[in-house]
C-alpha cells in the first residue's frame, strides 16, 4: 500500500505582479483548471507557487517588477500565503500542525513576505498563539522545508526552447532516478543478487581493496597530521575512514550529468530537442509525464518521495486537436500516481473534464473594482452529480469538447439539442452586438440539461434553461393505447435542479410548448431539424426570426417577455394549462 503524500492545499497570493491588496485564494484539488480572461493574473498564480518553493535559489527571488505598480510600498508588500497537508511522516512539531475540522486532515501554514527585491522572509502560523509567529517557521531552513513541499515543475506558455528542453529532461531524470531507487530494492528468488545489487557489492569491495591498498599513505598522512595538531591541541590524534560500505549508491551514476534530447523520423536525420517545433516540444512533455505516471512512487519500508506540482501555462497552445484530447487525458490520470498535482491556466474548454473526480475549476477575472480574485466555481462533491450524472457529461464531452465554456464567464443558456443551437447561434451571427458574450449551451439530450443546471448551481451562475415541455403521452400506434412520455416524466427533474439553485431569481426556466418547431414555426419538423430550421430562420424579417430573436433576448435578459407558446413555470401544472 502506497505511503499517504503530502500535498497542496490552498493557495493564497496578494501584491504580486497585478494581484493587489485583496488575496486571490486557490483551494487545490488533484487538477486545478485556473480561466478566464487574459491579463488577469493566471500565470502570476503558477509563479507565485514556484517562488515561495524555490526561496532558497535565485527561482525565488523577486526584482521590481514583481512588486505591485513596481514600487515598494510597506504597507502593501507582496505576500503569498501557502497550506500544505502533512502526515505522520515529517511533521515539524505540534507548535505547527493545524487540524481540518470537516476532513480531520493535519496541515501546516507559511508565509512568505518580500520587503524589498530579492529573497523573501518565511514564518509558520503559531497553533498555540493562534497568530504568525514572528520570526521562526516550520521545519527550518528552506533546503530542509523543500524536501516535505510539493515540488515545482513550471512550464511557461512561451518557454523559450532551451528553457522548455532542460525542464523536459528533468522530469526524464526524474523517472530515471525512480527506476534506479526501485532497483537496489528488487528481490529475486532464493535471495539471488539482481544484476544492479551485484553492481553495488562489486563497487563496496572494490573500494574495500582501494582503501587497503593505499593504506600506508593514509597512515603516512594521519601520523604527520596528528604531530602538527597535537603541536596545539596536546593528545588529540586525526583519523581518516573512507566509509567503504556506506551510501554505495551514490558512487554510482548509471547515466551522464548532462543528457541530450534528440527528435526527428526513425529514419532520417534526428536533432535537438530545442531545435524542434513548440508543439512538438509540447508533444514530447506529454510523453515525459507519461513515463512518470506510471512509475510506482511509493518503495515498501522507504519514506514518502518528495511529491510533485506540475504549473502548466496554457497546454493547449500549438497542438494539433488530436494532441489537445491527449494532453488533456494525460494530465488528468498524471495524479494517479499518488504522487502528482496539476495546476494549468487554460482558454481551452476542451480542458475541462465534467464526468472527472479529481478536478476544481477556478475562475480568475477583474472586478468591477479593478481587484483581481479568485473564485472556486466547480469541485465535483460540492455539485452532487450522480453516476448517472458522470455517464451522461462524459458522452457529452466526446460529443462536444466545448461545452465547459460557461466556466468562462458571459451569459448561459442551457437548450436541449442542435436544432436550438443552430438557431439560437444563426440569431447571434445576424446581431452580434445584442447577444455579446452569450453562450449557448447544448446537452443533447433532456436528461442531460439536470446535470448541467447541477453544475452551474454550484458556483452560483445565473442562467436560462430551455427545453421542451413535451406531452404528457406519446402517439399511440394503430390499435394500442398511447403510452406515457418518458421526455415529460423528466420536466420534474428539471424543477427539481433548477430549485436548487443558491437563487432561483438568477435562474429562468422555460419550456417550448410542445417543442421548438411547433412552438414558433407553427409546424412540425420530423426529419433533418437543425438544417429545417436554419431554413425557416433565414429570412430575417420573418415572424419565425422574430419569434426566436425575442426568445433569446428573454433568455438573457430576465426583464423582456417571452414569445408566445414559451412558458416560464414553476410547477407541472403550468406545462398542463399551456398544452390545452
């Protein structure tokens, strides 16, 4: 069974590049998907991590520019804030060890603060003070805290290609390192030597002869030495062990300190890495992330490795769509080792995996105030999807990769299928400018419409939902009784979701009476919808235009009526009165 690893828990940054005095606050689930708008402080987050874990190198040193309006004003000093979950396994002592109430999980708090360019200062939040403590910090000195933090691996959106090949290379190490760590613990049949134990038995005896050969010129240097010490200090004697049978492992490198990276088709000519495209770097980061998810991190009777933090700047860019579906499977199983987090910015919502567990969106954009915040939108147990729930956004996201994009702000509006969407997007094309920002939003399918009214409940968002009301029986064939609708049975549903919203005044429910075609084409449509539609629709001056025109516009803006044989209920008693 794998060791329990230490993680990232919540991320707070404030006077930082563009993010001022009000803190943006990240809570880290296994993914972490950061949008919005650009210029907004998304990378400025990824940074923010990488400096407070680097503070010992020149990686976590600050100039000018970092500091808000780059300028130091005392009052105002860049800050950033970081918890991390701990275990038995390297806890700093209890004068630091806090206690979630909700999950029972143990975590410690830093700070780090720059008063000036360069290096920050760090203290811990004092448990017993119930304050920051004014000058120590858990664990000590940065190169002793690193080993129990969650270890950055940054990769900017635009990396230049050395830059991006070396971080490549380090994450290849990476796996290297944990393959040999693995060898030196195999165990064989009948106690048998692997090939690498007898590796490192071959080097202790060698070193065991070494020592004993040069053992005159050892004793030759002692005894000289030992006359000019006991010139000072009377009785003392200098001895020299060369520790033959200790640490064996680290007078071996299987591999040269400085690899190289080649590319190119198997049967031409193959260069560098840095020489290669940005997508097909990008291409060659997802092989690397590969190898490392599937390299078991946890050793029988070792301690927890150090784990890890990937900070991924926009991975969309330069990948063709094939490679985007990929990426994106790739990052999210990457923390199935155990040993992984994953923070991205992204404008992809191809990057967003609805039906996934392990995911927390947060939003990222500039109040009306100028501030920057952050908001957690979407954490998959606070949405309560069922399993039924995951299936059906999981089809979804085959079928269409955007559908995620009301994570990124604008208007919402939920609709059945393509014959809404086609309609809805032609009235958009027609008058752009009424209908800016406005997403429309197809589940393909009315069941589907619950689970994305779920997650839009959860963070809060206003939106329209339109469906169609159906009727309360289906057509019955020659001879038979007509049966009951499945499709009305699932109005209820929807009622349902959509009181459970956090305020159902942000939220409109409208049904189609019956549906779309019969509702404002005054016919019905039985075959090729969407392209019967777009028909009907093209004559801008037509009252069928009309109709769906003011539809839309009561969809996005709550104060304008509906068209006729559009519905806003609130009970199924409205949906029976309309249908007579």
């Amino acid at each position: 069974m794998e060791n329990p690893r230490p993680r990232l828990r919540k991320l707070s940054i404030k006077n930082f590049r563009c993010i001022g005095n009000t803190p943006v606050e990240i809570e880290l689930d296994e993914i972490v998907v950061l949008v919005g708008p650009n210029n907004v402080g998304k990378s400025s987050i990824l940074r923010a991590y990488e400096v407070a874990m680097e503070e010992a190198s020149k990686t976590g040193h600050l100039t000018i520019h970092d500091f808000p309006n780059e300028s130091i004003d005392p009052e105002n000093l860049p800050e950033i804030i970081i918890e991390t979950v701990i275990f038995d396994e390297g806890q700093p002592g209890k004068q630091w060890v806090l206690t979630d109430e909700k999950t029972e999980e143990k975590y410690v708090k830093e700070k780090w603060t720059w008063e000036a360019p360069g290096k920050p200062t760090r203290v811990g939040w004092d448990v017993k003070a119930n304050d920051w403590h004014p000058t120590k910090r858990p664990w000590g000195a940065p190169n002793i805290a690193q080993a129990y933090r969650s270890e950055p691996h940054r990769v900017d959106a635009f990396s230049d290609p050395e830059t991006q090949s070396k971080e490549i290379i380090k994450l290849l190490q990476s796996a290297l390192t944990e393959r040999v760590k693995a060898l030196s613990e195999e165990e064989l049949p009948d106690g048998e030597l692997t090939p690498y134990q007898k590796l490192l038995h071959n080097v202790m005896e060698l070193q065991k002869i070494v020592v004993k050969d040069t053992e005159q010129e050892i004793e030759a240097v002692q005894t000289e030495m030992k006359r000019m010490v006991s010139e000072v200090f009377p009785g003392y004697e200098v001895k020299f062990d060369a520790k033959p049978e200790d640490d064996v492992e680290k007078c071996i490198n299987l591999f040269k300190n400085d690899p190289e990276l080649r590319m190119g088709h198997e049967d031409g000519h193959q260069t560098s890495i840095e020489k290669q495209g940005s997508g097909a770097r990008r291409t060659l980061l997802w092989s690397a992330l590969r190898i490392i998810s599937e390299q078991k991190r946890a050793k029988a009777g070792k301690g927890a490795e150090r784990p890890h933090l990937l900070l991924l700047d926009e991975p969309e860019l330069c990948l063709h769509p094939t490679a985007i579906r990929e990426a994106c499977k790739v990052l999210y199983d990457l923390p199935k080792s155990g040993n992984w987090q994953v923070m991205v910015t992204t404008h992809a919502p191809a990057f967003i995996d609805l039906s996934r567990d392990n995911t927390s969106i947060v939003r990222v954009e500039r109040s009306g105030d100028g501030n920057i915040k952050g908001t957690t939108i979407f954490r998959p147990h606070r949405a309560k999807l069922d399993e039924d729930d995951k299936a059906r956004l999981k089809l979804l996201n085959v079928f269409d990769p955007h559908v995620a994009e009301f994570f990124f702000g604008g208007k919402t509006v939920l609709v059945e299928g393509d014959t809404e969407y086609t309609a809805f997007k032609h009235v958009i094309a027609k008058h752009p400018e009424a209908f800016k920002d406005t997403h429309i939003v197809r589940a393909r399918g009315k069941a589907t419409l619950a689970s994305l009214a779920k997650i839009l409940n959860q963070f809060g968002a206003p939106y329209a939902l339109l469906h169609d009301s159906d009727r309360p029986l289906c057509k019955a064939k020659e001879g038979k009784k007509p049966k009951a609708n499945p499709a009305w049975g699932t109005n209820k549903n929807l009622l349902e979701v959509v009181g459970q919203a956090p305020d159902t005044a942000k939220v409109r429910l409208v049904a189609s009476v019956p549906n779309l075609e019969e509702a404002y084409f005054g016919q019905e449509v039985t075959s090729e919808k969407p392209y019967s539609a777009l028909q009907i629709i093209s004559d801008e001056n037509g009252q069928e235009f009309a109709n769906l025109k003011k539809l839309l516009e009561a969809l996005t803006d709550f104060t304008k009526p509906l068209p006729d044989n559009a519905v806003e209920w609130r009970e199924i008693a409205d949906l029976e009165k309309a249908l007579k």
